[in-house]
C-alpha cells in the first residue's frame, strides 16, 4: 500500500523522474463480445526482467454489464501529500454509460478488489450522469467530471467524493452558472485555476459521431477556466470554428509554477496553448499546431481528420506526445518553449491511412509515407493509437487504441469485434525521437471472457496523468 508517509507520494516532479521503473500497468479493458460481459480493470506485467513480462497478472471483471468503463484516478496523489494519513490505495472508476463509480482496492495488484459500488441512484438528486475523468484534490476529495444530466442532456457539472470514505459530498460548482458542455478538466491550485472542456450530451455521444449534429452545434468548442477557490466559472473562452472544434484532453505542465495547459481539439486536430502572463491578467490562448486533413476517396466526408485524441506531457515538461487516433499516428512535441513548440518525432501504426487496407489518400498536405498496418509477433494492432502512458523517466510510452466503444465500432470495427492491443515505444530523451519496440504487445482481444479493448492506463505508484503537484 502507497502511503505519504512512505514517501510514495511524491512531492515534485523531480521526485517522480526518480522512482523506479514501472513493473505493472493497470488498464481500463472495454468488454467488446457480443453476448454483453463486463468491463474489467487488468494488471499486465511490464518488466522487462519478468518471467511473465507482458503477460495478464490479474483480471477484475465488473459485477455489472453495460458499464463503459473509461478512465480511472487515485484516492491520493501528489496534491495532499502534506497529509499524511492519506494513502495511493484506491482507484476510481467512474462509468459513462450506466452512470455507476466503482472504487477498486488495489493494496495487491494482482488480486485486485471491488472496495465500493456508488450506484447511479446515489447521484440523481444531483442531477448528473456519464462520469469521465477523476482527480484526487489537496482538499482530501476526488473530483470526478460529469457530461451529463439526469437525462442524458448536456451539462457540465463536477461531483464530489471523500477520499477516504468514498461518500458523495455533492457536487463541486457554488453557482448554477454551468458549462453547457464537459468533456476532460484539470486544475492548478498555485494559480487558482480549473481549466475544462467539452464534448457533446450524452444522448448525442451513445448514438456515434454525426455531422449533423455538429452542423446543428451539438458539440461544443469552449474551455472553461474556473476559480478554483470559489469554485465557480471567472472566463470561458471560445475556440475557432475550424481549429478549435470538439476540445478534449487538457494537461497543465507539471512545474506547479508555470502557468501554461495544452489542450488537444479532436475534430480540431490542433494543439492550443493555455496561459497567463501575470497573477492580474486573464487566460489567454494560441493553436499551437494543426495537423493538416488529408483528402481522401470513399470515406464519409472529402476529408480525413487526425482526431487528437490524447495528449500526454513528460514530467520534465519536455516533451508533450499527441495521438492521432484516424490517422494511425503518435506525434511528439518539444514545448521547452510553450510559445515555439516544434515536432521532434512521429510513430505509425496505419490506422485508416495504412499502405495495405486503408483509404485512397489523394492529397496528403504533409507528404508523409504511408506504411503498413503494424504487426508484432503475429498480432495486428488494430485501429489507431489512442491513449497514452509514459514513464515516470520519459523514455517509455505505453499506447492503447480504444477510445470509445461506440465510435470503436463506428471508425474501426475490426477493432470493435476482435478487441485491441497496448504497445509501447522507446524513447529518445535527449534529442527527441521515438521507436515502437518491436517485441512488446499485449492481445487484449485474446483475453478469457473477452474480446476486449484497452483504455486508461495506471501505475501502482503514480504516473504522467494521475498527479497535480500544487
């Protein structure tokens, strides 16, 4: 069990880059079979120095079907480790589709255990549902995004849990000034400051994309920049109609002093730059890169998007990664300087663009290579790269490519059927640059009781999206 007092809880990044190497991941696992099984929550072995390196440690199936697990967050991070009765013990589990929160000990990674179910019943009277992405707060709580209303109707809202008790403590906003859209949020108590995004409702989301709905503005383009001790909205901020649309992950970088969030636009394909010049001024922001659509043939619309789906930054604050869901690609970052970032180095796995079995790209405005769909050991992986992981050093990436059940099947059904895959890069550090290992994948779609589709991913000690330093 990871306590403060330990030490486990680390006080600053520089603390962090020298932990130990990652031993296992803790991956969120979409249960994709036809005849309705439960999401689970698996630990895989990643230690090179393992008799059962890149094997399936343990599986914790959910009590329920129908849940569309998606991420996860801790009970403690580094934000309270001041305190020191709080331990790194319990992961959270919200769910987007049956509005559940599951909490999972995880004091035996290989014997993981359902702690606590908080049924959807529990979160009525607050009009919320379709729970996305936890933080734990210096504040003893975890804050857990909300995308929707009780009737599935878009409203961004957050909810509160103790961190130790797990009790609903309500929601989180003091007015009823709410987003009209949530998607991803991440906050930064030095600067006073909750920045979030958006997606779309429920009702639209569980249906697959539609252009449509865009057209008719069902998805949304803001970010919203709270005060984070009065708990309530100070700027919102709308994004351009091109590259600003449909914001999705956002990550502050990890030096508690700097005042300066990415954020990736998916439909967008563009990374905006967040920041302040001083304590006085209001948030300003810059699209920092936009990744060019491709014109293709035979497809839905004249244009192919890279959909950023992810971002990940390296907790020196020196790299900032972006996966390109469609377009089958990770790209990474220099962002020393926040207001020059420039592409240091880029992955491909295909996607809908691969050489052998994608679409016919007519124009492509930056000239790459198209190669084939990538194969390790005998196994495809399928789809794009999605989420991502990285060490704690910076110099390993761990890739998943689900992103989303329902869009799975809509973009990517070889993936939706069969289940997907993690892979893992290597990375140079020093000069930027990064190479798929071409040894290391794990079958999430040959799992027992599967096929299923990897999402979030954790480590037991604490890794590049789970801790806020403040």
């Amino acid at each position: 069990m990871a306590c403060c007092k330990s030490g486990i809880l680390f006080g600053s990044p520089e603390e962090a880059m020298k932990a130990p190497r990652e031993k296992v991941l803790m991956v969120i696992a979409i249960n994709t079979s036809e005849d309705k099984k439960p999401d689970a929550l698996i630990t895989v072995d990643v230690d090179p120095d393992s008799q059962r390196y890149g094997e399936v440690l343990c599986k914790l199936p959910m009590p329920n079907i129908g849940d569309e697990l998606h991420h996860s967050g801790w009970n403690a991070c580094a934000g309270c480790k001041d305190d020191e009765t709080a331990c790194r013990s319990h992961l959270v589990l919200p769910c987007l589709h049956s509005n559940r929160i599951y909490v999972i000990d995880t004091a035996d990674v290989t014997d993981l255990k359902v702690h606590k179910v908080i049924e959807a019943e529990e979160f009525k009277k607050y009009n919320v549902s379709a729970f996305h992405t936890p933080h734990c707060t210096p504040e003893g709580e975890v804050l857990i995004g909300c995308i929707g209303d009780n009737d599935g109707n878009n409203q961004g809202n957050l909810i509160r849990l103790d961190s130790k008790t797990f009790e609903v403590k309500g929601t989180w906003p003091t007015t009823e000034m709410l987003p009209e859209f949530h998607y991803d949020f991440w906050y930064q108590p030095r600067h006073n400051v909750l920045l979030s995004t958006e997606w779309t409702a429920p009702n639209t989301f569980k249906k697959g994309f539609s252009a449509v709905d865009l057209l008719e503005g069902k998805y949304g383009r803001h970010i919203h920049l709270w005060d984070y001790s009065k708990r309530q909205i100070m700027q919102s901020i709308q994004l351009d109609i091109i590259t600003g649309q449909i914001p999705f992950e956002v990550r502050f970088k990890h030096n508690p002093n700097e005042p300066h969030a990415f954020l990736c636009t998916a439909l967008g394909s563009s990374l905006i730059h967040v920041y302040k010049k001083n304590m006085q001024d209001p948030w300003l922001h810059e699209v920092s890169i936009t990744i060019p659509p491709k014109v293709v043939a035979s497809w839905t619309m004249p244009t192919l998007p890279a959909l950023l789906t992810d971002i990940i930054i390296s907790m020196d604050d020196k790299y900032l990664y972006a996966s390109c869901w469609l377009f089958g690609e990770v790209r990474q970052y220099n962002i020393e300087d926040p207001f020059n970032i420039r592409m240091t180095g880029r992955i491909s796995t295909g996607g809908l663009i691969s050489k052998d079995k994608g679409l016919n790209v007519l124009v492509d405005p930056e000239g790459h290579e198209r190669v084939e769909t990538l194969k390790i050991n005998g196994v495809t992986f399928q789809g794009g790269p999605q989420m991502l992981q990285l060490s704690l050093d910076g110099k390993r990436l761990y890739i998943c490519n689900s992103l989303y059940s329902v869009w799975d099947k809509q973009f990517y059904p070889d993936m939706a059927k069969n289940g997907g895959q993690m892979i893992k890069a290597d990375i140079d550090t020093e000069n930027g640059g990064m190479k798929i290992d071409p040894n290391f994948i794990i079958d999430f779609g040959a799992i027992k009781d599967g096929p299923y589709a990897p999402h979030d991913m954790r480590y037991p000690g604490g890794d590049c999206t789970s801790d806020i330093f403040v």
